[in-house]
C-alpha cells in the first residue's frame, strides 16, 4: 500500500467519524430542546386514570369476594366443629 492510499483511507475515517459525530450532537440537541406534546400528556393521564378506575373496581369487587368466602369458611369451620363435638 502506498502512502497517499493509507492517507486517503484516513482522511474517510476522520469524514466518517465527524459525520458520526455531527448526527450524535443533532440527536442530543433534539432531545434537550424536546418538549412533550400536550395532547400525549393529556392522553396518557387519561389513560393512567382509566387503568386506576380500572383497578379500584377489580379491588372492590375482590374485598366482596373475600367476605363472602371468609363468610362461607366460617360457616364450613361451625359445621365441622358441630360434627366432631357429637
């Protein structure tokens, strides 16, 4: 290889990697100077509260559940009780 083609390979290299460089510095810049759009906030919230709407009647309709089995185990304990007591 001669000189002038080792230093022609340098030279794209040193183009390549400013061009590299260049597109990071665009990408870190847009990301600063991004704001959020208002409407995906609004949307988001809107769907953070659905999913908490969501979840609080799932949680009630657990507790519901729960007492009527703690309910139905009282009642099934009483009866063993009973049966073992005669």
């Amino acid at each position: 290889m001669s000189t002038s083609h080792r230093i022609q390979k340098q030279s794209k290299l040193d183009r390549a990697r400013q061009r590299l460089e260049n597109a990071v510095e665009i990408l870190e810049v847009s990301l600063v100077t991004k704001t959020p759009n208002n409407n995906d906030v609004d949307h988001d919230n809107q769907d953070l509260r659905q999913q908490i709407d969501d979840l609080k009647r799932q949680n009630t309709e657990f507790d519901e559940a729960k007492r009527i089995i703690a309910a139905r185990l009282d009642r099934t304990i009483d009866r063993l009780r009973l049966a073992i007591t005669e």
